[in-house]
C-alpha cells in the first residue's frame, strides 16, 4: 500500500528539504489517489496542491483510520509521528484547479462512492437548480441553468 500526503505548494520546497513536521504528533496520509481533490477542497479548502509518495520506511509511528464522517474515510489515516525525514518523501505533482472543476470532480467521486452511473453524474451535473441558485445568492452571479441546446453556462 502507498500512503500520500497533500498540502499547499508553497510547502513543497521545504517538505523536499525539511521532512514532514507535526507540532501535535499528528501526520495525515491517504492511500487512494482519487482522493486527493476531495480532501483538498472539503478539508483543506484549497484548490491548488502539492502530493507527496510517504515511503513505509519513513513511517514508525502507528497508524490510525482517520474517522471522518465521510465516504473516503477508508482511504484517510493519521500517523501518531512527529517527524517524516525528507529522505522518505518523493514529489509525485503539483495540482491546479478552478472552482467548476472542483465542484464537478468532487461531486463525481462521491455520486461513484454511492453507485451512480456515469450518465447518472453527469444528468446531476447538467441540471442542479438549487445549487446554481445558491452559488448565484452567495457569488452575486447570474448563471443560469445548462439546457440541451446551450454549451456552457451564460
């Protein structure tokens, strides 16, 4: 199993150089890939994002599930260590994303989690009214809602 951590780029350079570093004995890992944006914007809030490969070498202290009440809590855990040598750490990419892409890909992952059909997702993806509305009272926007002739939202 590979275990991966996530943070913000601009930690990247001292991750590399420094090791991963917890002020509370705390280090959080995750063993799925896909899960990556998921954490990183319904956890971290963060859209851009550096991910790191944890050798198992690196680690020796124990390794809990992370609890959260979510659907990729399986993949979460949290390693009771306070130091991850930089030896041990391996940068896999750097992640970008803008705020439509977040919203679709982390809504994707989840509707998959609970069994949807890819068409299902994207029938939901297309017309979601309520969320528009809300987006649009929150944002002080206008869009309206994709119909079948439209290509992208106005």
């Amino acid at each position: 199993m590979k275990y991966y951590h996530l943070s913000p780029p601009e930690n990247k350079d001292s991750i590399l150089s420094n090791g991963l570093i917890s002020t509370e004995n705390q280090i959080f890992l995750f063993t799925n890939l896909e899960q990556a944006i998921h954490i990183a914007t319904n956890q971290i809030f963060i859209y851009e994002y550096s991910i790191f490969e944890v050798s198992k070498e690196g680690i020796t202290g124990k390794l809990l599930n992370d609890n959260v009440g979510e659907f990729g809590a399986k993949y979460q855990w949290i390693l009771e260590q306070e130091y991850v040598e930089a030896k041990f750490i391996k940068f896999i990419k750097d992640e970008s994303h803008n705020y439509i892409d977040i919203a679709i890909e982390s809504d994707a992952i989840r509707y998959r989690a609970l069994g949807f059909s890819e068409a299902q997702i994207i029938q939901l993806m297309c017309y979601c009214p309520n969320k528009l509305e809300r987006y649009n009272e929150v944002h002080g926007t206008n869009f309206t809602l994709l119909v079948a002739n439209e290509s992208r939202l106005k």
